[in-house]
C-alpha cells in the first residue's frame, strides 16, 4: 500500500479510543485490565473525562507502520474490543498529526483506507479516525 509518509521529524500517533457513557463505565475498566493481562501497561485507566480510556497504538512517520500496529492490536486485543463493542462502547482508531510535529511545513493530507484494514475495523464494530490538528 502506498500510503501516507512524513517527512523526517514528523510524527503520526496512533490510539484507540473506547467511549461510552457513565453507565458503562464500570465495564470499560473491567475490560481495560483484562487487556493488561494480555500486554501489562497497555491500559492506564479511565480518562479523566470519565467517560472512557485511550491506549497508544503506535508512533511513527510511517503510514504503513500505522497499519501494521492497528492490525497486530485489532488481533491481539480481539476479545477485549469485542467486547466493548458488545456492551455499547464506541471504538476508533484515531490517528493524530499534532501541529507541533509538523514544525511549521505547509498543508498536507494525504488519507488512503487500506480495504482489508478498514474491512477488519468494520467487521470489528470500530471506526478509524484522523486528526490533524493546526
């Protein structure tokens, strides 16, 4: 896949982000720390919105490593994501430049969906999302 690269300094950064409302969650914790038990230090609790948790999937200039991560996390964490799917949790991939990692360069924005990654997210319940910030 020809995907989108920064130029050297950089960075994309990847995470999934579970939201859900107060109600549940109790249960997005409980999944949270099953997910420490498949990789220890992954989940790191409830945000401080209350609302939900993030866990970092990857940092890289490298679209394509982005991709990568996502798939190793969509299968390594499948049960876990199921499940929140299943109690009614929202589940993206959100995918940021933040404006201090593009030091000033002019606009660019170059999305491409990979079919078969955005086929396993879509199977999945989950969203991907990027955010480009300015």
């Amino acid at each position: 896949m020809a995907g989108l690269r920064l130029t050297e300094g950089e960075v994309m950064y990847t995470v999934v982000r579970v939201t859900a409302d107060g109600a549940k969650v109790g249960e997005l914790d409980v999944v949270g720390k099953s997910m420490n038990e498949l990789r220890p230090g992954v989940y790191q609790g409830i945000r401080r919105a209350g609302d939900g948790f993030s866990c970092e999937v990857c940092e890289d200039e490298d679209w394509d490593r982005h991709v990568q991560a996502i798939f190793r996390f969509v299968g390594e964490f499948s049960m876990p994501l199921h499940r929140l799917v299943e109690v009614g949790a929202s589940v993206t991939f959100d995918v940021a430049v933040e404006p201090e990692d593009r030091e000033g360069r002019g606009p660019v924005l170059v999305l491409r969906g990979d079919v078969s990654l955005l086929e396993v997210l879509a199977r999945g319940g989950m969203a991907l999302e990027v955010s480009i910030y300015g």
